[in-house]
C-alpha cells in the first residue's frame, strides 16, 4: 500500500464507495479508509436487507436540509437516470414496485458485493479496521493519520474527503466521526439529531395497544401549529408509535420537542371516511344485537387496540344501546383525533438515519469546502435527511457521484 494518492476517502459506505470508484475510474489514485472489517455494512443491512436504492420520481421537497437550491443542483447532476445507469453497468438490475427502486436479487448484500467489485475494478484501494484519527492541512495536500487501535499510519493526499456518515446505526457502523473531524477542521455542524425513528408518547394506554397496527394518518403539531402530516400502517409500541408514516414526520417532531414546544400527534384511524361518514357508519354497527361499544369495533379495528382507545372515555363494558348521543359523537371525534403527546424519541441505536451535519451553505456546489482547499463532504456528514423511500441513499449516490467527478 502506497502512503501518497490523489484522494483519501474517509468511509466505505454507500457515498464513499460512490465517490472512490467515480475517482477511480477518472484515474485518480484513491485510499478508502473504513473503521469495518469491511465497506457497506450499514448498506448491506438497509431496507430490511433488501436495499431501497433510489425512488422513482425524485422530489427534493421530501427532504430537510439548510440550502435546498444546494441539494437540488447535486441531485440534479447525478439524477436517477444516472443512478440507474450507474448500477445496471456495475451489474446490479433493478426494478421499481410503486416508486420505491429495488435490486432484483433483493439483496441489500449484493449491492454491496457489486460496489466492492466496482472499487476493485476501479483500482480503489480499500484499508479496512482503521478508525481516522486526524486530517491537517498541509500546503501541498492533506496528512491523514488512521489507526487500528494498536498503531498508527499516516498518509498523503493532495485531496480528503469525508464520508463517515452519521451517528445512527451503531451496531453497523454508525459512529459521527466525520462531524468530529470537520470541527477539528473548523467546520461548524448543525445540531444533530436521530431520524426516522420512533416516537415515545403518552396519551394512551401503550400497555394494552403495545403490537397492533393500524392504516391511518396522522399529523404532528407545535404549540398548536400544523407541521406535517403522512398516511400509512402505523405501529404501536411498548412506549409509543413506530412505523413508516411515523418514521417520515419523526425529524420535525424531534425537532420540536427539542426546542421544548408541545409536541402532539394527531392520529385519524379512518382517513378514507369524514366525521359524517363515520359516524352513520358505527350508527350501523351500534345497532346490530346488544354489543358493548367493545364488541361492535371488534373486526373494524385490532382487538387489543379497541379497550385502549376505550379507556380515554372510560368505555369499556359500556352497552352501545346506552351510550348517549353526546359520548357517541365523542367516541367519533376521537376515532378521528387521538392525541399523543409526544415525550422522547428512539435514540441513533434505532434511528435510520442522522438529521443534520456540515451545512451546505458552508459548501460549494461540488461540495467542496467554503474555507479548505481539496476538502469534501458527502453523504450524511452533510446537514441532508429525507423521508424513507430512498431518498437518503441517493443523497448519497448523488453527492459521491458529484465529488467523485472533481478529484
């Protein structure tokens, strides 16, 4: 192994592996230095194993950044043809199912076995089990310092990019050094924070409700105002809500609860009906034999969900031939408007991903830095989040393409 190259890449995940064979293909003399035994590992394990690589249309008003007309211009220079182009040619077919990209295989390792052909193809050196310990300046490039917990090695490089990704899967890698390594640098960071993760609650009785799920909506409120809102099978948990619409709405909701607003979710479990509809619809079922209230939402709603929703009015053994109307237009009004508090988040050992890092405002559009020359920044080391759909790996794809194009 050589101790001089034309760029160090510091992370061998899914935007440093994009960024070392874009170089090296360019002829760039490339060093991947990876803390894993391996590259890809957070990659190999995304998307449930399957590996969500892109969506199918891109829409960058799905994702939260502090310079969007930045993020928009490098999605738009390595788009989703590009993107599709890129791993048909490193022999990775894909298909779409509703939008969201997929490899045929299924495979999230697959993906992974084509990217580590792909950098052995390009001529990319990769050294695995090496944590960076520093990056300085120099006037004629960079002195990189890595080490495997025993000794040290250092390295020369006319050009440093750092693609350590973010805090949020630790168990795979997930550890922030780029964030440290860009403070060391005297790049400031934005305040970091989990994403797409669970959201703990009160509101309701989690205990009873713990493992069922539900298709609705819910939307998510600071001090009253609406912030966002999504639509899906939410999941209830020990300590509150999981899920896909819940993941897609937890940054802002985090967000919030961070800056110590009165952070509540609003749940609608019957989306497709108004509060019109609903209510002549259980009129219908309330009058079917002598049922408790309980037993005529059985077989509309999960059983063990019903007595703890019913326990917000104290329903539970209630006779529906004696509710009376007041109660009975108050047990719809809730079935649309649960409100759950929210009091806490899954931390990065759930989370999927890190909201946000370097902002793009202190970069130019190849993403190189605003104040050192050679330095970049990819992936989510940078202040970019998305919504779940794989909108996050082609960030990724997108930003190691752009700064893979200038080394």
């Amino acid at each position: 192994m050589e101790n001089n190259y034309d760029a160090i890449i510091i992370g061998g995940g899914a935007a440093g592996m994009m960024a070392a064979v874009t170089a090296g293909r360019r002829g760039r003399s490339v060093l991947v230095i990876e803390a894993q035994s391996a590259p890809g590992k957070k990659l190999s394990v995304t998307g449930n194993g399957r590996c969500n690589i892109t969506h199918d249309p891109i829409s960058t008003d799905v994702y939260y950044t502090d310079y969007p007309k930045r993020l928009e211009k490098v999605l738009s220079a390595f788009d989703l043809t590009s993107t599709r182009m890129f791993f048909e040619g490193i022999g990775v077919a894909v298909y779409n199912k509703d939008g969201y990209v997929y490899p045929r295989s299924n495979e999230a390792r697959s993906v992974v076995k084509c990217l580590t052909l792909a950098l052995e193809e390009a001529k990319a050196e990769v050294l695995t089990g090496h944590r960076v310990s520093s990056v300085e300046k120099k006037a004629d490039g960079f002195i990189v310092a890595a080490s495997d917990g025993e000794n040290e090695v250092t390295f020369h490089s006319k050009k440093v990019v750092i693609a350590c990704g973010g805090l949020a899967g630790s168990e795979v890698g997930g550890c922030g050094d780029g964030f440290g390594l860009a403070q060391a640098l005297g790049h400031r960071c934005n305040q970091l924070i989990p994403s797409l993760t669970d959201l703990y609650c009160e509101g309701l009785d989690f205990s009873k409700a713990k493992g069922t799920r539900v298709h609705g909506s819910l939307s998510v409120q600071w001090d009253g105002e609406l912030i966002s809102n999504d639509i899906g099978e939410i999941q209830f948990t020990e300590r509150g809500i999981s899920g896909i619409p819940v993941f897609n709405v937890s940054y802002e909701s985090i967000m919030g609860f961070e800056a110590k607003k009165d952070v509540f979710i609003s749940i609608d479990l019957f989306p497709e009906l108004d509060e019109v509809m609903l209510s002549s619809y259980l009129k219908y079922r309330f009058s079917i034999g002598r049922r408790s209230v309980e037993e005529c939402l059985m077989g509309l709603l999960p059983e063990r969900l019903i007595p703890a929703i019913l326990k917000i009015m104290d329903l539970n053994g209630t006779k529906a031939a004696r509710i009376s109307e007041e109660r009975f237009a108050r047990l719809v009004s809730l079935l649309k408007d649960i409100r759950l508090l929210v009091t806490g988040f899954g931390d990065y050992s759930k989370a999927q991903v890190t909201g946000g890092g370097v902002p793009l405002h202190d970069l130019s559009d190849e993403l190189e830095s605003d104040h050192i020359e050679g330095l970049y920044f990819v992936g989510e080391t940078c202040d970019v989040n998305a919504i779940c759909g794989g909108y996050n790996l082609q960030w990724a794809w997108s930003s190691g393409a752009v700064v893979g194009n200038v080394l």
